[in-house]
C-alpha cells in the first residue's frame, strides 16, 4: 500500500482512526511485525495523528522536496 488518503472534507471524524486500526489489525492477523509510515518532515498534521494511533518517530529516511 503506498497511500492513505481521507478527503478533507471527511477529516476529523474519526475515519481515519477507525481504517488504520483496521489495516494493522489485518496486517497483524497475516504475521506482519512492523508497519513502517512516511510523511513530509512539515506535515504536522500526520505527524501527530501518526503518535495518536500509536507510532513513533524514528527520524528522517528521505526528503519530499
């Protein structure tokens, strides 16, 4: 999978919340052990919901620009 997407105008409602927690569950229950996520170093609003849900920072691999 390379990405997920809610529509701005579905934010905030829990959706995106409720769909990851679905695709680690179907990861976890098919053997996967980690679950690697990217986002731009600005995108804060990922960034947040990333540690929201449970993931941690582990630095920067790549640049966006």
């Amino acid at each position: 999978m390379k990405i997920i997407w809610i529509d701005q105008n579905h934010a905030y409602k829990g959706l995106g919340t409720k769909y990851m927690k679905l695709i680690c569950h179907l990861l976890n229950e098919r053997g996967y052990k980690r679950i690697d996520l990217h986002t731009a170093h600005n995108n804060d609003i990922a960034q947040i919901y990333y540690q929201k849900t449970g993931f941690s920072n582990t630095g920067f691999t790549r640049s966006y620009a």
